[in-house]
C-alpha cells in the first residue's frame, strides 16, 4: 500500500489522490456492513466491546478530539484521515469508517465557516460517497444529512442561487408534513416503544392530574395535540374508580394549531374514546399561528379548572423573543393552575455558525442513536423521522439566518429565567409518576441507557448521560391562576 502515500498538491493544499482514500475507506465499510454475528472470527473479537461498537455520539466527541489534535498540529486532514483510518484497519477496528467520517464532516464545518470553501467541498465530496440516508449505521445517516446541508451553505456563500428557506417552507407548510407524520400507524406504534414518549406521557399527565385535583370541570389546552395518545391515559383516569367519590361533569379538551383538519380527526378519535369509556367530553379547536393567539378564542368558564400542556412549541417562536413574550401573556391570561412543558435540551440558538453546527451534531447524534436502538422494530418509523423532522432541523440550523433561522433550541435554564421574568415558578412534577416512568424502563433491556435527572424541579431525560429533553411543571401567580 506504499503507492497510497503518494501526494499532490491542489490550491496550495497538500492531499492525498481520492482514488487512494476511497479505495481504503471502501475497505473499510466493507467491514462495517457486515452483520455483528459474522465478526466472531475476526482479530477484534478479543477487543472490549466498546472499543468495537460505539454510539455515534461517542465517535463525533472522539473525532473532534482528533481533529483539535490534528488542529494544533497544523496537519492536513485528509492524508492524516487516511493515515488514521490504515492504522485502525490494520488493527481490525470496525469503527474506523464511522471515526473518518467524523472526522471529515467537521473538518468540513471549520473549512467552511473559516470561507475555505475548495478544501470544504473536497471534503464534503469524501464525506458523501461514504454516507447515505439509507446507510447502515447511524453515523452514515447523520453524515448525509449534514453533508447536504453543508454543501447547500456552501453553494449560497459562493453565489449559487437557491430557493430560500421561507420559500421552501411556504411549499411544504411543517404543520401539514407533522399531521400527515404523526397520524401514521407505524407513527404511533412507534411512539409506544419509545422510552421518551411514554415517560413524558407518564409525568405530563401525571402532574396536570395532580393539578387539577378533584375538580369536576376541567379544561385541558394543548398547543402539541398532534395524534392525543398521551390523553388517553388521563382520560382513563377520571373514567375509572378513583373518581368514584368526586365525579368529573366534563372533560373538555382544546387543541391549538394551525393544521384544522389534523385537529379534528385527532377530536373525532378522542370523542370516539370518550365515548366508549363513558366520559362526558368535549372538543375544541382553535386554528391560530403561535404569533398570533390571542385570548378570545378559548370558550373559557368560570367553574372549570385550566390546565396547559406545550410540548417543544416554544422554541419555535425564538427568533421572535416579543412573539415568545406575548404567547406566554396569553397563556397567563388563561389563569391556569398548572403548565407542564417539555423542550429539547440544545443550545442550538447561537450566533457563530460552528457553535450551532457543534450543538446540532451532538445533540442530532444522539437522537439517531435513540432511534437506532428503540425504533429496532419500526423501521419506518425511524427513516421518516430522520428524513423529515432530522434532515429538515439540521438544514435549517445551518443554512438559515435571521427569522429565517426558526429552529433555535434551548436549555432548561434559560426557560427557568424566561418564565421567572412572567412570575411563573417551577413547581414539583408528579413523584407517582416518575416511580411508574421507572418501572417501565426496568421492563426492557434495551432502555437501560435512559437516563432521568433532576435539574431544580424539572427533570431531564437524555441517553447513556446525553441530555435529549426537559420537562417541567409551572405554578403561575396567586391572581392568575385558579384553585385546585
């Protein structure tokens, strides 16, 4: 292999041939796609097992530290990349496909945010004939998907014309791709076999019925309807014995949102439930943009108790910070007696490109990780998601500016001090329903990485110590909010 030593010089840079790497890392994924049961007579059968098999997030933290390392050695990437990938084949390291690729997909991001735009395509140009959307792991995947956002930031700073991103947006409306998503079969499935959604089923409802208490008309306003699975099990709740002393009169239900017809069927499955329970229900809707809600539209009664629930909606209004501020006046004007809220635990909302690009990557990793290992059986499930709502967060993060840029994210703290401005306090989630968000983890092995810590108190859910998201509960002023 001493031919593949050979350099040139391009641009005043110093590369190895691609043909040279390519035939390498070819090698390479020849390894990698093989079935796990077919290593046991390789060399590396004697290795420890996470040194063969690594998450993604694991090789994307590994790969940066490769690169700052290479970095402060003022290397070339790509011969160095090639010098790596040798050595760990040589070792017999399956692995070492996934840690290339890592390694060049943030070279690229660097190149590209220092305008080293030749270099960055070089490496783009690597990165995309080792990754596709139909990969077979996960890095291979995310890769794709990065790579074609970087390339299409690249190809605007170099006067490549493109639609915009409000444009693109405006000829595929989100609501309208989230309603058709959700309300598909494997879709729901799915979300029962997904530790995130079941948990934050168990303590949203949980804590909004600690909320409301014994009162017998309660108002639920969700800004995050989507399909209602996660009502059924407090409609279930107050149909059942436990309310056999305090008897709910109603249970109405109002949906917020902007796609009407998704909203309604989701009224007609849960009035179907309603109904085939023996509940008194009732449905509401209000079509309205977040920008936009004021508070007439709530059909609003002096003897029903509110409660709200919004779940990663917030966050879409952060490139409007007064939008966000008026949004949260009206729910105040709504004097519920408690708001629970769920958001992704990323810092995407940054102003340097790398930064968002760094959050983006590690956050992203780790929800393909959390398919990969939860999705097993939903495959479709997963590839919708990861095309849809990770190719479209990743592009947008990326390549969009300004107001254009919607998909900011951020922390619990900075939600802490947001509401803190409003008087809203944080307030303790349902403890009987965090002991039964455990129980159900101890029933599989395959959520034994789930992860749920206290920060105050809310709680945040992450994978193998990776924060993924945050939910918390809300207590707003005395004169705002209404008796239990």
């Amino acid at each position: 292999m001493s031919n593949f030593h050979e350099e040139i010089h391009y641009n005043g840079n110093s590369f190895l041939p691609s043909t040279s790497l390519e035939l390498l890392l070819k090698h390479c994924s020849t390894r990698v796609k093989r079935p796990r049961d077919e290593y046991h007579n390789d060399q590396t059968s004697n290795l420890p097992d996470q040194q063969r098999f690594q998450s993604t997030v694991q090789i994307m933290k590994q790969a940066k530290e490769q690169l700052r390392n290479l970095n402060s050695q003022n290397a070339d990437v790509i011969s160095s990349v090639f010098s790596f990938v040798e050595a760990q084949y040589a070792l017999g390291y399956e692995i070492s496909l996934e840690m290339a690729l890592g390694i060049l997909l943030q070279a690229a991001a660097e190149k590209i945010d220092n305008q080293q735009y030749v270099y960055g395509r070089k490496l783009l140009s690597l990165c995309r004939q080792f990754s596709s959307k139909d990969g077979i792991s996960p890095t291979q995947r995310l890769t794709h998907y990065f790579v074609e956002a970087l390339q299409e930031k690249t190809d605007r700073e170099c006067g490549i014309a493109l639609p915009s991103s409000e444009e693109i947006q405006q000829s595929q409306p989100m609501d309208e791709k989230l309603a058709l998503l959700n309300l598909q079969p494997e879709i729901l499935a799915g979300q029962q076999e997904n530790p995130f959604s079941l948990v934050c089923q168990f303590m949203a409802v949980g804590s909004i019925r600690d909320g409301v208490g014994s009162a017998e008309k309660v108002h639920l306003i969700d800004f995050s309807i989507d399909n209602g699975s996660h009502w059924i099990l407090i409609m279930q709740d107050f149909a059942g014995p436990g309310r056999r002393d305090f008897p709910l009169r109603l249970l109405k239900i109002t949906a917020v949102g902007t796609c009407r017809w998704m909203m309604e069927e989701t009224g007609q499955r849960l009035s179907a439930f309603a109904e085939s329970i023996n509940l008194a229900f009732r449905f509401d809707i209000v079509v309205s943009d977040l920008k936009d809600l004021r508070k007439d539209p709530f059909e609003l009664e002096e003897d029903e108790v509110v409660a709200v629930h919004v779940a990663t909606r917030f966050w879409t209004l952060l490139a409007w910070p007064n939008y966000l501020d008026s949004l949260i006046e009206t729910i105040k004007s709504l004097k519920p007696c408690v708001m629970v809220v769920k958001e992704m635990e990323a810092g995407t909302n940054k102003n340097s490109f790398l930064e968002r690009f760094d959050e983006a990557l590690i956050y992203i990793s780790g929800s393909f990780d959390i398919a990969k290992e939860c999705m097993e059986n939903h495959v479709l499930y997963r590839k919708l998601w990861e095309e849809f709502c990770s190719g479209k967060m990743i592009r947008n993060i990326l390549t969009a500016e300004g107001v254009e840029r919607i998909h900011r994210h951020e922390k619990i703290g900075f939600w802490r001090s947001l509401f803190g401005k409003f008087e809203i306090v944080e307030t303790e989630l349902s403890r009987p329903s965090l002991y039964r968000a455990r129980l159900l983890l101890k029933r599989s092995a395959r959520f034994s990485p789930f992860t749920i810590d206290k920060d105050g108190e809310c709680f945040v859910l992450g994978w193998k110590g990776n924060p993924f998201l945050s939910i918390s509960a809300w207590k707003f002023p005395e004169d705002h909010s209404q008796p239990a």
